[in-house]
C-alpha cells in the first residue's frame, strides 16, 4: 500500500471492543474456528487479531502504518476488512485485493461501506472525502460482486451488504453451503421433540393424552410443573406433545431432513461448485442420505431437478398456500425467522438466491411474492417485546434481475406497524401463546377491522378513540 494509504488509515482508524461485523460473520457461518489460521491483512489497531487469539484462533494481523513491519504470513482465512475503500488509486486497490487472495489457502473475507453509508461526505475521485478528509470509495452492492469477479475469476459468496466471501477452496465453500443449508435451527427443533419423547415424563404425559383422547390440563396431570422446568410454557409443552401424538409426524421429520439435502444440492447447482465428497459430509448428513436414498448420486441428481421449480410460479404459490403456518395474503406469504427452517426446500432456496444478492441481513419477517419473483427482509427489532412492533427497514430482492431496493422507515413519523403476530411465528415459538392471548383481546373489542390501523398514526388514533391503550401485550383502559 502506498504511504497516502497509510496515512488515510491512520486517520480513519476505529477502536472497537468487540468482533468487527465481518469477522462475527464469519465465525457464526463456521469459516473461522480453532485449528484454522487467520490472517488480518489491513488490521487497524488489531483487536480483531486479539479477540480471536484469546479465543485460541492462531491469528497474526498486519497493517501499513500500525503495524508494518510484522511478517505477512499465508493463512488459511485472511480478512481484508474496510481496507479497499480508503484506497484512491484504482490500480492500488486492485493490487492489494489480488494480493490478499493470494495469502489464503481456503477464504478470503472481503468488506467495504456500501450505498452512501456515510452521510456528511463530498464526491472526490470515483468515491468521496468525509468530514474527517479521508477518502472512501462507496460501493453499490451489485458494483462491489462485480469488482470481485472481475478481479479475481471467482463468484464470492455474498455474506451481507458490503461483506463478501471469495473461496479458494472449493471444498471449503461446499462445505461452507452444507451448514447453512443443512441448518442447525431446524436439527434442534427435531432434537426437541425427541427428548420429550424420550422423557419418563413426557412419555406419561403422552400415555395420559391418549387414554383421554385429548392433552391434559395442568391440574389432571400431577407432574406438570417439572414437565415445565424442563421444557418451558404450557402452550410449548402443549405444542410438542400434539407434534408427537400425530400419526405422521415421524415421517414429517423424514421429509424436513430430505428437504434439507435437496436444498443442499440444488444450492451446489446454482453455484456451478463440484460436489463435495462424501465422507466431507457431516456424520449424520451421511446417515440421512443413506436412509433416504439408494445412493449420495441419485440425492444430487434430484436435488438438481429440483432447482428448476425455483423458476415456476405456479409452483410457489401452491407451495405457499399448503403450508399451515406463517401468514397468507392474496400475493405474498410471511413467515418470521424463527420458523424459517420449517420452510419447505422450494421456498428456503429462494431465500438462499435473495442472499446471494445481499447477504445476511437483520430481519424478522422474510416476505415472499407468491410468484416467486421478490423475496423482501423484514426489520422489526422489537418484536418479541413490542405488542405491535415497528417497521424499520425492509430489503426487497427482484430475483429475476439480481437487484434490490431499500426502504428505510427508521426516521418515518408513521411506521408500517404488525398485528396478529402469532400468524407469523411456528406454533412452538416461545412467546405464540402471549401473541395469541393478544389476539383475542383486540378481536373481541372489534379493534382489529379498521382500516388504515397497520400505520401508526391509524392505530393510536383508533386506541384513543375507544380510550383504550396496549400494555405488555394485554389492552387495558386508558384513566388519563
């Protein structure tokens, strides 16, 4: 780097005291663990490099001004976080990504600011100055995959905006779509239903339900509240028992697993990747597999033909309009985050070709055009703890066109706002009875039927009208 770009990183320097976004990324997405090798190629003040050494992750880092003469090492992950941006020479910054790459053996994990993310600036070159005098080049996100491809020869993985991952190894990157396909949530959901099953409780519990013909109340079953202590509220516990006493419901876990590996393979396909081998599966994706299917070739090869439904409206909309959870508009399906692995592989592939647009996203709801054109991430920060949670952003991806659009309500005087809450979430969310209770409430005082009421102004003014007002998720009469 030269020494303008040296002095430009000193100044824009920041101190932080935790993970940098695109390091916490990349941990959580299993690209960074003990027995890999990390490089911070561009580190700053090098508190990426001491968190994840504390951690026990063997981590050097390396920067043009703080720390330059530490010896540039090749690792297994090499960052290149922010560094790009405060590049002015075009032939530069070019050189440094190439030589980044160059350092990994397996990812390298590109950031830049995207999309006007800084405020108070004025254009100079092909980015602008801060009203610090720093140079920053802003990227559009569609403009930074490009840049990326162009440079390098490789698709990268869009990890978020302005976070990208480029893989060398391509066995690494098969893996990498394993675990985010083959996902975690949905394996603890089945996990769940098998310790109530295997519970000496539980298993009276279930005994009890059948000789009745129906669940028992908590007073006609003497050992209730040590079932709670060990598997939480009597809507939850209500919930788990019904998934096990229906007649199907193993092989609904069945088919959820099968699901997963079509998603898997299919992902495999979208991306042009070879297959990974498959003993590089994990143990027990290879024991579905074999339970599943005659052979790990004829998993691929209709996890292949799979892929072509993505493209076949008519094929989402039925797929949306069979399922029996999330809520349901004449042209659009939503579904929050906590049952999205509950999705069937049609509609979880789509959410994984929205991602290969924007990355990951903060969002509760994910939104789906029933055509299977867009597919929209939801914001509401508080909706666990909000009766009736803020909108305040929502990205929508037009898949056909591998674009998007932002819609920021964050400032807006009057927010889109949710009601009916438990529509969105899995029957054995935590908090659906809470939700549901809710519901009633505003049904039975006619609350819900006014138009205009999914804005904030048109709900508190319908409350003020009636004299009424929501505290923790409960209506009371509102004295002042």
């Amino acid at each position: 780097m030269s020494s303008q770009t040296q002095i430009l990183r000193h100044r824009t320097a920041i101190r932080r005291h935790g993970h940098s976004r695109p390091i916490a990324l990349a941990r959580a997405h299993g690209l960074i663990l003990q027995g890999l090798t990390v490089l911070d190629y561009g580190c700053g003040l090098g508190e990426d490099v001491q968190i994840l050494n504390d951690a026990g992750i063997e981590t050097h880092g390396w920067d043009p001004y703080y720390r330059p003469d530490v010896s540039v090492l090749a690792a297994d992950c090499v960052n290149l976080g922010y560094v790009l941006n405060v590049i002015e020479d075009p032939e530069e910054r070019t050189r440094t990504l190439r030589e980044a790459f160059e350092l990994t053996k397996r990812v390298l994990i590109v950031s830049v600011r995207v999309d006007r993310s800084l405020s108070d600036s004025t254009e100079f070159a092909d980015g602008c100055l801060t009203n610090l005098g720093s140079f920053q080049k802003i990227y559009a996100q569609s403009e930074f995959q490009d840049y990326l491809y162009s440079v390098l020869g490789l698709r990268p993985q869009m990890a978020s905006l302005g976070i990208a991952y480029v893989f060398k190894d391509e066995v690494a990157e098969s893996e990498y779509l394993a675990n985010i396909s083959i996902s975690q949530p949905r394996r603890e959901r089945i996990d769940q239903l098998s310790r109530f099953a295997g519970d000496l409780i539980g298993k009276r519990y279930l005994q009890q339900a059948r000789e009745l013909g129906r669940l028992p109340l908590p007073q006609e079953f003497c050992d209730f509240q040590t079932l709670q202590e060990a598997f939480g509220s009597q809507q939850r516990i209500e919930r788990l028992a019904a998934n096990l006493l229906d007649p199907g419901a193993l092989e609904g876990v069945r088919q959820l697993r099968r699901e997963d590996i079509l998603t898997f393979a299919a992902m495999i396909r979208l991306r042009g990747l070879k297959v990974p081998p498959f003993r590089k599966l994990p143990l027990e994706t290879q024991a579905d597999i074999r339970a599943l299917w005659p052979s790990y070739r004829a998993a691929i090869q209709q996890g292949e033909a799979f892929l072509f439904q993505m493209g076949k409206p008519d094929v989402v909309r039925r797929t949306c309009e069979a399922l029996t959870f999330g809520k349901k508009l004449p042209e659009d399906y939503y579904v929050h985050r906590s049952g999205e692995q509950r999705l069937p592989a049609l509609l979880r592939l789509l959410v994984f070709a929205a991602r290969q647009v924007v990355g990951e996203t903060n969002y509760e709801i994910v939104k789906f055009s029933l055509d299977g054109r867009k597919v929209s991430f939801l914001r509401y920060p508080q909706f666990d703890d909000e009766a009736h949670p803020e909108l305040v952003f929502s990205v929508r991806v037009y898949l056909p066109t591998a674009s998007y659009t932002v819609r920021d309500y964050s400032d807006s005087d009057n927010p889109p706002i949710l009601h009916r809450k438990e529509a969105f979430v899995d029957p054995l969310y935590p908090k659906y009875g809470v939700f549901a209770d809710l519901t009633r409430q505003e049904e039975a005082l006619g609350l819900l039927s006014r138009a205009g009421i999914g804005y904030r102004v048109g709900w508190q003014s319908l409350l003020s009208e009636k004299r009424l007002k929501v505290k923790s998720h409960s209506v009371e009469a509102d004295a002042s």
